[in-house]
C-alpha cells in the first residue's frame, strides 16, 4: 500500500496547468486568473454621495441649525447643472455626482423642508439640524481602486466578489485557466438508470449523478458518458468518446480484483495506467494515468468510496489542471463530541462525520454507518475526518477534519 501523499503527488505531478485562455467575465466564475489585473480606470470615477440628502458647502452649516436654498435636485446618473452657491444646497440622491461648490452631504434624516405656502418645490428651503465636517458622506474619486491599481494578482480564484470588480473595470473578457470538461463513466453489468424495475441483482447508478456533481461542484463542466455494461469493447468505445471530446475523465468501478473488471485491461491497452493500492479506508484502490494527453481517474464502484476517492485524487488533479496553486482542500482540527473508534489496519480512515462550529472551534460527531456501500451517511456528513492508523479518537480528543462543500 502506499501512503496518500504519494499517490497525491503522483496525480498532481501529471496535472500541469492547461494553457490560459481569455474567457467571457460571465462565463469565468471559479477560473482562475493567469495574469495580473491592473485597474485601467479609478472607482469611483467621480466624487458621488454615499447618502440621500443635501449637498452642501461645510462652511455654510457650521452655526446648524441653519437654512439654505435649494437650488436643484440631482439624481443617480445624472450630471448637475447648476453649482452650490453660499446659502444654498442641492437636493441629491445615493451614488449622484457631488455638485460644483459643495463639499459635504447632509443625509435627509437631518434636515426639513420649511413650508413657504407657494407650493413650488423649484423654490424650496431646506432647514438643516446639524453640522457636517468637509467631506461628510462623500465617496471620493478613486476611493474603492485608483486608476494602475494592483487589482489582483495571477493565480486568484475568481468569485462573486471579484467578477463585480472586473465589471466595475468595464472588463468583459479575462485570462485565466480554461475550464476542464470532465467526463463521467459508470461501468457494471448490474447497473440500470432507465427508472426501469429490478431484475435479480441490478441496482440502480448512483455513481454518475454523484460525481456529475462533484465535477460541477470543482468547477468543471461535467460531460455524461452513461454506462458501460462489463464489456470490454462497450468499455473501449466508451473510454474513446471520452477521450475524444473531455479534457479528463472518471469512471467508476471495474477497477478491483474481480473476474470482470475490463476497465483495468481497457485502460491497460490504450492508456498509460498506474495501479495503486492506497493505504486509506475507504477508497484503496485507484487506478490513475493518461490515455493519450488525457488524465483519467479509474475510481472504485463503491458509492462512498467513489466519492471520497474523487475528493482526494480527481478534485485535486482536476484543480491543478485549471492553475489552483493549493488544489487540496485544507484540513482544520476539530474535537471528537463522541468515540470514533476503528481498528488498526495500516491505514488512514475518512470518516463521514457530522461537523458543526462551537465556541472557538469545530466539533464532529459520526454521521451514521461507515460501510463503503453506505452513501446515506455520506450524503448527510459535510467533513471527512482523518482518522490515523490505531484504534481511533476518544471523545474530546482532537481529530483533523476534511470540510466538504
Ligand atoms: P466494482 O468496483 O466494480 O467492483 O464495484 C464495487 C461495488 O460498487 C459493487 O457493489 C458495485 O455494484 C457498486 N457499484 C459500482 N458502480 C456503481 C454505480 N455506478 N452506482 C452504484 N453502485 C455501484
Ligand atoms: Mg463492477
């Protein structure tokens, strides 16, 4: 058996980071960049006011409460026509240009309009209660980025947050690492995932849907290949539309020690495979190479052990092909709420556990059966915790914890 991080190096080794493309901002959510972002433009580009209210000059309302004349109303998106004169002020909505003359914003809640019975709005007073220091409530030029600013840097995972700020720059295209298609494969004669009933010993594909998801949740584009029967020449033709149209690829099961496991012998035959038996629980043996340019992770057919294999293998190696510098998800340590016993075996067990925050940390407890068939409790844990080789964690014991999405 060899030891995780060997086996994880091996993947990583041979998942170089594909070469960077420009892609639509719309479309580059979870890319990662692969040059630097330098604003071209200040934000904001004009002095505008954070508040509604009334744009003043600061001198005027220093012996508040005082009346000034308003001389216009400025909306957000419109340029004010008229400056702010001595005794006067501009009635001005959040994000509008601060007026020629002014200095500061007086927000609303701290004025009142002085009634003059003429009913002509184009000649109000406004009574203002308090005084306001030079630049009360006013959002400078450049105040969020100024213009040649260092936006952020090559290598930065782009999220919600940052694809605003591209667009704030008028960007609409970026250069980053493109996004893999990923394709998905389920091989076994018992499989079925036509919602037809069961015959003696079928079962129905839970693998696919499952690591379709995984591959959308680590940011791919998931590809679905369906379901190869135990055939080799079914499985071959399979693996070729994967090869043909995905940039990596999964397949679960066939890859043990069984009678009818082709994916092995396929793989061997048109890829360059390496077999390894990992010293984990659940998930030993995975099956990892290139057939062609084309990475492709042979998982085990156990629904949880696919789904853990695919955290600590695919994820990872899919992740480093699309430039994430730390494709591994970190681990964090947490308290065992309860014993979370095992046996010693020479391997490192994930356990599907139930993570919740406390007072200044993590707590886990078991999240149900830990059978490598059991996926309910893996659909119901959000960690895996790394139990070492031994005979487990005590409660109140500090175990290291996988925090899953
Ligand atoms: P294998 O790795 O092909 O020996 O399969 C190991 C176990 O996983 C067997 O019990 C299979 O029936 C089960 N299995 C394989 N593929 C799937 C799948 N796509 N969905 C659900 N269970 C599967
Ligand atoms: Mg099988």
């Amino acid at each position: 058996m060899l030891p995780l991080e060997t086996v994880r190096e091996f993947v990583l080794d041979r998942c170089p980071a594909r070469p960077p493309v420009s892609v639509p901002v719309a479309d580059a959510l979870g890319l990662v960049t692969a040059s630097e972002i330098i604003s071209s433009e200040a934000i904001p580009q004009f002095a505008n006011t954070a508040m509604d209210g009334f744009a003043v000059r600061s001198v005027d309302v220093v012996d508040a409460p005082c009346e000034l004349r308003v001389v216009e109303t400025i909306a957000a998106g419109h340029a004010p026509q008229v400056a702010v004169g001595p005794g006067e002020a501009s009635r001005i909505m959040t994000g509008a240009i601060i007026p020629p003359g002014a200095d500061a914003v007086v927000m609303v809640e701290r004025t009142s309009i002085v009634p003059d019975g003429s009913g002509d709005s184009a000649a109000e007073t406004v009574r203002v209660e308090a005084s306001v220091p030079p630049g009360n409530h006013v959002r400078p030029v450049g105040d969020d980025l100024h213009a040649g600013a260092h936006v952020f840097g090559s290598g930065t995972e782009l999220t919600a947050g940052h694809l605003g700020v591209l667009c704030s720059l008028g960007m609409t295209e970026v250069k980053v690492f493109p996004r893999l298609r990923v394709g998905v494969l389920s091989t076994g004669d018992e499989l079925v995932d036509d919602g037809s009933p069961l015959r003696p010993g079928q079962i129905r594909d839970s693998n696919r849907r499952t690591l379709l998801a995984l591959a959308h949740r680590a940011d791919v584009v998931p590809v679905d290949l369906g379901l190869a029967p135990d055939d080799p020449d079914r499985i071959e033709a399979a693996i070729a539309t994967g090869i043909d149209t995905c940039d990596a690829m999964v397949t679960s099961g066939g890859v043990s020690m069984g009678d009818f496991d082709y994916v092995k012998a396929v793989l061997d035959r048109v890829g360059d495979m390496r077999w390894m038996q990992v010293a984990i629980k659940p998930a030993k043996p995975l099956a990892f190479g290139t057939v062609g340019d084309v990475p492709v992770f042979g998982l085990p057919g156990n629904p949880v052990s696919s789904m853990v294999s695919f955290e600590l293998f695919a994820r990872p190696g899919l992740r480093s092909m699309m430039g994430h510098a730390d494709p591994v998800r970190p681990t964090v340590t947490a308290t065992a709420a309860e014993d979370l016993p095992r046996r010693a075996d020479g391997k490192t067990h994930f356990m599907r556990v139930l993570a919740t925050p406390t007072d200044g940390g993590v707590e886990v407890r078991s999240a149900g059966g830990q059978g490598s068939h059991m996926l309910w409790a893996m659909a119901k844990a959000n960690a895996l915790a790394v139990v070492p080789d031994g005979d487990g964690v005590r409660a109140g014991g500090p175990v290291d914890v996988l925090l899953l999405d």
